[in-house]
C-alpha cells in the first residue's frame, strides 16, 4: 500500500512538471524577445522627410532672381553690370521692368546662385546707394519682353500723325517698317515703338533723331533695354 502511494505520487508530480514546464518556457521566451526590442541598439529604419525648396528659387538650377529698384530711365544695363561686377553676370542676366507707360518700375536680375545674390546685396550696400535689391519671383522674370536695346519708344507724336508721318521722321534709319506700334496712354501724349535691326541701329537713330520734328511736334526718343 505504501508503495503504491508513492508510485501515485511520483506520477502526480511528473505529470505537473510536464505539464508546467512548456508554459514557463514560452513566457522565457516571449521575455526574452521583448528584452531583445526593448534593449536592440540596432537604429531605427529612416523615416521619410518631405524635402523644402528654398523660396523664390528655380526647381531645376540654383538661379535666384532679384529685383533692382531705384533705376531711370538714363540707367543702362551696363551701369548695372558695372555695380554687380562681382556676381559676373551678363546683359542677358538683366531685364527691365517697364510700366504701361514704359516707365522703368525697376531691373529684374538673374543671379547664377545664392552666394552671387548676396555678394549683389553687400555691392548694393557698399556703392549702390540709390538702388534697392530684394528677392524676386521667377514668374515676374518670365512675364517681361526682353527688349535688348533694339526698340525705341518715340513720345510727343501728334494726334493727326498717321504711319506714314513715323516713316517718314525716321529716313534713314534701319528700322523694321512691318514692326511700328501707335499707341496712346491716359495722361501722356501718343506714342509710338519701334523695333529696329541692332541695338546699334536703335541707339543711332536716337542720337541723331532726338528731338526732332514730326509735323509740328518735338519728338522725345528713348532706347528700350
């Protein structure tokens, strides 16, 4: 009786160690497991930042646009170039900025990079006291005609001149005679534009037609750049 007691016994406590034992090992390794995220000095995978474009520049090129106030109509784009000489641009970096009126507003400028900006803002600063520099949007860069110094904005043309009176004023001068503009704006006598061969040409017929007559009015010639 005694024996089988202990044989009783003795399979009690191997059925329960059996039976404890898988438990207590899957609770090893789920701690084990937890540990290992837990404690892991393995990095972090990346995660995705959306990239930010500095403001006023082009998608494709580091160009930076910038616009020139305080010009008048006497300033030349190489009055500019000689100001900015440090940011070694070119005419074709420069366009200025006319009203309906063709009053110069300013000068947009085409900077090559950011660096060529800034050293633009210290000349500016330096020698350029009557002048202005801010950034600028390349939208308003893309929305003025380039006028290259081949057109002439002719002023005081008489009310009853016709296209032949122009034709006529300007004899002797390279002009194109297929592209002569007349024109008028609220508050300022008529006007005319011109476009001719070369800026050459332009600037020619401005120095030996200025101020000339057509028909009984003075005329007052200015080069578009």
């Amino acid at each position: 009786m005694s024996l089988l007691h202990n044989a009783i016994r003795s399979s009690s406590s191997t059925c329960l160690i059996r039976t404890v034992h898988p438990n207590q090992g899957l609770r090893s390794l789920l701690s084990g497991s937890l540990s290992h995220r837990l404690f892991s000095t393995e990095p972090a995978p990346p995660t995705s930042q959306s990239s930010t474009k500095p403001l006023f520049q082009s998608p494709s090129s580091g160009l930076v646009y910038g616009k020139l106030s305080g010009i008048t109509k006497t300033t030349l784009k190489s009055d500019v170039l000689s100001l900015l000489e440090e940011c070694k641009l070119s005419v074709d970096d420069l366009k200025v900025d006319y009203n309906p009126s063709y009053t110069p507003m300013g000068m947009m400028v085409q900077f090559p990079s950011r660096s060529a900006y800034d050293a633009a803002l210290r000349a500016v600063a330096r020698k350029g006291r009557l002048y202005r520099l801010e950034r600028a949007d390349r939208a308003i860069w893309d929305s003025i005609q380039p006028y290259g110094g081949k057109y002439v904005l002719l002023q005081g043309i008489p009310p009853n001149a016709i296209l032949e009176d122009i034709e006529r004023f300007l004899a002797g001068c390279e002009y194109d005679p297929s592209d002569i503009r007349l024109f008028s704006r609220p508050g300022a006598s008529r006007m005319a534009l011109v476009r001719f061969v070369s800026a050459t040409a332009a600037m020619s017929a401005t120095i030996t037609k200025n101020r000339g007559f057509c028909l009984n009015n003075q005329i007052s010639m200015h080069v578009l750049q």
